[in-house]
C-alpha cells in the first residue's frame, strides 16, 4: 500500500509539471496569463463537478456553516495561486517560480510562530534559514537579482497564496470531502477571476493555431490546453488526493516537491528553459530547507503545515 501511495504521490507531481510548459504554448497561442488560467479552472471545474454530479453527488455537498471556507479556498487557495504563477512564468522560467513558490513551508513556520505564536522545533527554523540561503543562491542576490524583479515579485506573490493553501488545507474536518472542495474550488477560482480574465474577448480562435514558444517544439494550442485541463490538473489532483489517503501528509507532500524538478526538466525538453548551475545548486538547498520546515511543522499535534489535499497546487 506505501509503495503503492508513493508511486501514485510520484505520477501527480509530474502531472502538476505541466501546467508551467503548457501555458507557454497557450502564451505563444496569444492568450494572456490571466485568460490561460481561466481556461484550466474552468475546464478543469467543469469536468470535475459534472463527473462527480454523476458519479458522487454527496461529495459536492457544501455545509452552510463551510461557505466562508470554500471561498477563501477558492479565490486564496486556488485562484490566488494559479494567477500569480502563470503570470509569473511569463517573466522567469518555469523551474525559478516553483522554486520560490515552494518556499511557502517556510512562510507557514513563520505564520505559526509569530501570528499563532505557537512553538517550533528548532529545526523548523533551521530549514526556514537554509531555505532563504537557497532561494538567495537561485536569484543571484550578490549581482542585484539577476531575474526580472516584477517576475521574482509574483512568484513570491503565488508563495504567499500557497501558505494560505497549506493553512486552509489544515482547516477542514471529516463533513468536506476532498474531491468536491477541490471541484468547487476550481470552479470558484474560474468565477472569481472572470471580472479580470474576461472571458468573453479570450481569442478562441488561437485553439485552432499549431505554436512552438521560443525553444520548443510545435504543438496544436488545443492539445496544450486540453492537456492542461486534463492532466495538469484533473488527473494530478485525483492522484494526489488518491496518494495521500495512502500516505502520511508529511510523506506526500515531501514527494510533491519533486514537482520542482519534475517541472524543470519539462521546461527545458518542451520550451529550452535551462536552468543555470546557480538556479540547480540553490534549488537544492531551497528544497532541503522546506523539507526541514515542513517535517517539523507537521511533527506538531496540531499541525499547522499538514497538507491533506492534494500532494501538488499547481
């Protein structure tokens, strides 16, 4: 059965990777970050409220009491992040925004000792240390931040949505099932995001374009989108919510941060994002400095950086 958690804990991290390199191509289509992702939350909603209507109707029952939660879910938790990531991935590589995206662990350490003023493990704040020497080493600080700085400033952007993510994550009980909060929180983040995305001028005709970002191969528009919807998110989210019923949260979520590379190396066979050897060795740190503050968090009885659901967030 662990073996079994892990494997399916492996495959949705690839699965989350793609999100990245395919909305490089709905880029290139002519879609702008913000209508890219309406069209993932929407379709990806869509599929999952329809499928599960029919399949598990009890599993999109929402509680009144839960609304206020769903919400915040839907537009911190799911539109927050998914915006701010694919707009910044238009600015920095695909392997640099989940890096520093990854670094909400750290983030989560430093929300529950100074606002729930709750005490650490000294290895909490040890990974919190290590991981900002990483994330440093990524953007070349010593050079005055070698990347795009409004990029680096989105990217940090989606980190602090994911903290909320990871905070929200811990703050529902056995009466919302997994499945039907990430329905509806797709679903909502597509509805929150139509003042901004407007759907109505997104350039439908682009689907029908075959693109190739600078550096890739060419591939129908559609296709990128369809397996953004389709895999990037619907598979990858059932496989995570699917691999942490079979793990411990800390294990799961320990392999989702395999995204990072599973990411990084998609980027650079699709869209000839190469990583440079500062943005490897950094990456590195970073991801032993969460993982130290994510283990010791979650050691906690009440552990306030448990991930339940799902194993990946983009």
């Amino acid at each position: 059965m662990r073996r079994d958690g892990l494997l399916i804990a492996f495959v949705s991290s690839w699965c989350f990777a793609f999100s990245g390199p395919m909305a490089k191509y709905l880029g290139a289509a002519g879609l702008s970050p913000l209508e890219a992702v309406w069209v993932r939350m929407a379709g990806a909603g869509l599929l999952l409220v329809g499928a599960l209507a029919v399949l598990r109707p009890g599993a999109l029952r929402i509680p009144r009491s839960r609304l206020p939660f769903f919400l915040a879910y839907a537009v911190v938790a799911v539109a927050g992040v998914q915006a701010l990531y694919f707009a910044a991935i238009t600015r920095l590589p695909v392997g640099v925004t989940l890096l520093i995206e990854f670094t909400s662990p750290v983030l989560v350490v430093l929300w529950v000792r100074f606002v729930r003023r709750v005490r650490l493990p000294r290895a909490a704040f040890v990974g919190a240390v290590v991981a900002v020497v990483g994330l440093g080493i990524v953007v070349e600080a010593w050079s005055g931040l070698a990347l795009d700085p409004f990029g680096l400033l989105l990217a940090f952007g989606a980190a602090a949505c994911c903290t909320g993510y990871f905070l929200l994550s811990d703050g529902f009980g056995e009466d919302v099932d997994p499945l039907g909060l990430i329905a509806w929180g797709l679903l909502g983040a597509a509805v929150t995001l139509v003042p901004l995305s407007r759907p109505w001028d997104i350039p439908w005709r682009a689907f029908t374009l075959t693109v190739a970002p600078e550096g890739g191969p060419a591939l129908p528009a559609l296709a990128a989108a369809l397996w953004m919807i389709l895999i990037a998110t619907v598979a990858a989210y059932i496989l995570g919510v699917t691999a942490v019923r079979r793990l411990s949260a800390a294990v799961g979520s320990t392999v989702a941060s395999l995204e990072v590379i599973a990411g990084a190396v998609i980027a650079w066979v699709l869209v000839g994002e190469a990583l440079g050897p500062f943005q490897i060795v950094g990456g590195l740190i970073v991801l032993v400095g969460a993982y130290l503050a994510q283990r010791a968090t979650s050691a906690l009885p009440a552990p306030a950086a448990d991930v339940r659901e799902p194993v990946g967030v983009v």
